[in-house]
C-alpha cells in the first residue's frame, strides 16, 4: 500500500465519525423538541410508570400473635397495640383522640365459654362493656373470605355521676363488629368505629380473614 494514501484515509474516516456524530445529536434533538412541542393534552396521555399496591387498592394488617387479617384504605394509618390496632385518618395528627377505628382481640366472659359464637354476640356488650343495656339491630355478615360475623349496635344508658339524678333516656352506640377468633372458646375479635366511618368499616369487615 502507498504510504501517501494513508493520511487520505484517516482523514476521511475521521470525516464520517464526525458526521455520524453530528447526525446522532441532531436526530435526539429533534425527538426532544417534538417531545415538547406536544400540546398539554398529548404529553398527559404518555404512559407513565406507576408501582403497584401490595394489595390492589388497599393496605394490609396483620396480627400474627392471633392470626387475623384485614385490609385497609390508603388514607388511613394504624398504631399496634398488645391486642390489635387502632387507626386513623393520616391527614390528622397521630394522636389516640384522632383514632376512628379499632379492631381487638376480646376474652369472652367466663361463664359463656361453651355458648356458640351467633348466640354469644347477642348479649357479649352486655357482660363486657360499662352502661351497655340490650342488643338494639344485629346483622349477618359474610367476608369475602367466607367467613361469618356480626354487626351490632347497642342500647346504653346514659352514665350519671353519683348522687345526680336526672331524667335522661337511653341512646343507640356506634356499630361493633364481632368475628369468631382461632380459639373460639375463649376470644371474639371485635371491630368498632365512629359514626362518621361506618361505611369503611363495612368494607373492612368484608376483608377480614383468618390466618
């Protein structure tokens, strides 16, 4: 080969790298600025990459020390306690007066241990809860996962302080949601919740699930 020829041949090669370079940086340019030149309408319907919830549009609770599960709103947070959980609104400050709903494990009295799950519920506030007079409306409910609890409301006597007396009539309580436990012999898992969150409480009590 000429060694004339050889600075010839670099400088073209040299040439196209250059040119390819130019082409390459002209072309992204060009996709940017089309990118961009897209109407508001346009640019929103790119797709966009968004990460899954864990559980489809909702939160899971777990209590593994009694075996029980349920899922939750994303707008709500929870704080554990020894027997279940306690939850809110997670716009509010965390503090126990902002709590709307709480789900615990409850030790049945000790003489209605051998009374079946549907017959204890009808008078379980009774015996468990200061004022609680008589069961007001019971209702059947079966979780998704097919198994059978209640919803409960109750007639409550207004509490008085000693030596008042005043005529006052009974009131109505918020639901209280009861679920049969692993150990039902001895523990009921209760639900309960504010006026303003029956309804979420329903759908949470459709989820509820042994574990």
């Amino acid at each position: 080969m000429d060694n004339k020829n050889i600075p010839a041949s670099l400088g073209i090669i040299v040439i196209i790298i250059i040119a390819a370079t130019i082409a390459g940086y002209l072309w992204k340019y060009d996709e940017s600025a089309r990118h961009n030149d897209l109407p508001p309408a346009a640019k929103s319907e790119l797709p966009e990459k968004t990460a899954p919830s864990p559980a489809g549009d909702k939160n899971v609770y777990i209590n593994s020390k009694y075996g029980f599960s349920i899922k939750f709103d994303d707008n709500l947070t929870f704080r554990e306690f020894s027997s279940g959980a306690a939850f809110q609104p997670k716009n509010k400050p965390s503090a126990i007066e902002n709590e709307v709903i709480s789900i615990s494990v409850m030790q049945r009295t000790g003489d209605a241990q051998d009374v079946p799950f549907e017959t204890y519920v009808k008078t379980a506030a009774v015996h468990e809860i200061q004022n609680y007079k008589s069961l007001a409306s019971i209702e059947k409910i079966t979780a998704k996962s097919g198994i059978i609890g209640y919803k409960t409301t109750w007639n409550v006597a207004p509490i008085m302080p000693i030596g008042v007396r005043i005529e006052a009539s009974d009131s109505v309580s918020s639901p209280r949601y009861y679920f049969d436990s692993k150990d039902s012999r001895k523990d009921t898992i209760q639900m309960e919740c504010t006026d303003e969150f029956i309804q979420t409480c329903d759908e949470i009590a459709l989820t509820f699930e042994l574990k």
